[in-house]
C-alpha cells in the first residue's frame, strides 16, 4: 500500500497517526508528493479509513496475486461439513493410509465416536522412499467410501497424480494436495477441474505467499473452495518431525480470513505432542485439526509414531464436544 501526502503536510504527524493504527511506513523519496510505503507486516487498515487521516490525499493498493483467494473467506463444505471463518471447529481424522478394507471401517466409526466428520486416510500415498508402503490405490477409494458412508462422516483423501484426479473425485468429497506436491501445478489443475473442494497442505518449504498462490491456482481452475492446512515446516531442528507453524496459521486465519486446518500429527510427529499443540493451533485461529489415528500404531504400515489411539482423539476432542453441546 502507498500513501500519497499533500504537498506541506506534517509528515512526522501523519507517521504518528499511522502508527497508532499499527502502519509501519517507509517513506518514499523523490517523487512529486510526499508518499510512505506502508509495510506488509503492518496492521491491516480499510483504505477509506487511511484517506480520513489528516494530510493523506491518495492509498493505492497494489493488485493482489491472488484476488480469488482474498475474496474466499467464508467456509467451504466437505459434503455437508462446514469448515472455516463462523462454523464450528471441525475434526477430521483417520489412518496414515488405509491398510484394509476391514482396518478402514473400523477406524471410520471410531473417529466418528470420539467426534470426528470427516474421514481421512491415504489410498495413494506420497512417500520418501520408494520402498515404503505406497498405498492400496483404487481399491481404498472404494473402502473409504463406504466406510465414510457407515460412519455418517465426509471424506477427503490424497491426490498424487493427475490421472487419478477423476476417480478419486467420484469417491471423496474433498480432495487433498501433500505437502509434497503444493506446488505440482498440473496436479492441482487436474484435481480443481473436478470441482471438488481442496484440502491444500502447505509445503514443507513454501513460503505464506507460495501458498496461497497454490490455492489461487485451485479456485481459478474450478475448485468448490480450498481449505488450507498447516502441517509444518522442514527446519534446522530435527527435535520434532517438523517446525509447526502457527505464526502462519494465525495470520491466514485473522488477517486473512481464510479457512485452515492444522495437522499436529506431521508437524510433531509424535504422539505425546499431538493433544497440547492441538490445542495452541485451534488458539492460534485454526478452524479444526487433522489427526492421524490407528487402533495399534506399532503395526501401523506408515507414521505409526504419531499415530493416536481413538481413545486419545476422543479425550483430546472431548471439550470441544462439550462446548458446541
Ligand atoms: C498425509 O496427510 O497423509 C500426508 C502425507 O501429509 P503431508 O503431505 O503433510 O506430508
Ligand atoms: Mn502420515
């Protein structure tokens, strides 16, 4: 943002009024008017309030990158599940992958009985190495399906491919980009031309910007909508799996305006941390979590560590459970 002075205006004056309102502003030399950069980190400000302020006579808003995402703050359904900006937390939550037709039901009603709506889980599942587990692929789709189904839960699970955009969106209701693939631009054309609404993970290097860029190119592709999700970030410290960052949770969130999620379970990366940092994320201005759960972690075929038992998501949602009742 510029803000343009009249010519003979108390500079020092109008930086002090700026500043009560939270503006940091570098001024700008040499131009026909006196003119101060207002710096991103800034309080966000209306520009019919700054063109009030005494000695302002111009406030030019560079375009923004990403106009449809700023324009995206209200919720967006999964199925019938809100999630975002003035509805209530949501919890989705489910396996790392789906291991068996068997393992998947289960788990659905379990997550459902501990207050989950929406049923995650990997059938195509992105991973580091090319020896672990990949996933069932098309056969989950089908289990998930019915076990979301059985459970009265939404579903939305991984697209890693823009082959598998298609089929993927006839079983799920919320289709999901890995932090891994944030930025395959092709993937999330093809899986925003279903329609569908995104579940978009933040790269594990990707910069606020990049990320909302990432969303941008959902909702001008034809994405329903795009939830993001904060799941930590590749840092110096392999103290935890990832660095979670709720700084950027809080700025996408208030300043923002846009729906997120956090996922605790990828940024610790272990299970004892998942219950306190839920709670700072949903603090921070998260609209729900995404928890990774299984009923025996130590077999777990993938991210067993940071698995939760059911009966810990339950005790973790439980005061949100009993506050929307
Ligand atoms: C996942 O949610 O299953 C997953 C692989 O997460 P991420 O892309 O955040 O690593
Ligand atoms: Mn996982």
């Amino acid at each position: 943002m510029i803000v343009t002075l009249e010519q003979g205006a108390d500079l020092a004056a109008v930086r002090r009024e700026l500043a009560r309102r939270g503006l940091w502003v570098t001024p700008l030399v040499g131009g026909p008017s006196p003119q101060l950069a207002v710096r991103a980190d800034s309080t966000p400000a209306r520009r019919e309030d700054l063109l009030a302020v005494p000695g302002v006579i111009g406030v030019a808003e560079p375009p923004s990158e990403h106009p449809r995402v700023d324009a995206a703050r209200a919720p967006v359904r999964f199925g019938e599940v809100a999630i975002g900006p003035g509805a209530r937390h949501v919890l989705v939550a489910g396996p790392c992958a789906v291991e068996s037709e068997e393992q998947i039901d289960r788990l659905a009603q379990a997550v459902a009985r501990a207050g989950a709506r929406v049923l995650r889980g990997g059938a195509f599942k992105p991973r580091s190495s090319p020896y672990s587990f990949q996933g069932h692929g098309v056969a989950a789709l089908g289990w998930l399906r019915d076990a979301a189904r059985r459970a009265g839960l939404a579903l939305v699970t991984e697209v890693t491919s823009p082959d598998d955009a298609e089929i993927v969106a006839t079983h799920a209701d919320a289709l999901q980009i890995g932090s891994r693939n944030m930025q395959s631009f092709r993937l999330l054309e093809a899986v925003a031309r279903t329609g569908r609404p995104l579940l978009l993970k933040r790269g594990m290097s990707a910069t606020v910007e990049e990320w909302l860029l990432a969303a941008e190119y959902g909702l001008l592709h034809g994405a329903a909508g795009v939830v993001l999700c904060e799941r930590g970030l590749r840092s110096f410290d392999a103290a935890t799996r990832n660095l979670l960052d709720l700084g950027s949770v809080a700025l996408v969130a208030h300043v923002h305006g846009l729906p997120v999620l956090v996922d605790p379970s990828h940024a610790l990366g272990r299970r004892d941390l998942i219950a306190p940092l839920a709670r700072a994320s949903l603090a921070a201005g998260a609209h729900g979590l995404v928890i990774e759960v299984h009923d025996d972690p130590g077999a777990a075929l993938s991210d067993g560590p940071q698995a939760l038992h059911p009966d810990e998501l339950a005790t973790l949602w439980a005061p949100e459970r009993e506050s929307a009742s």
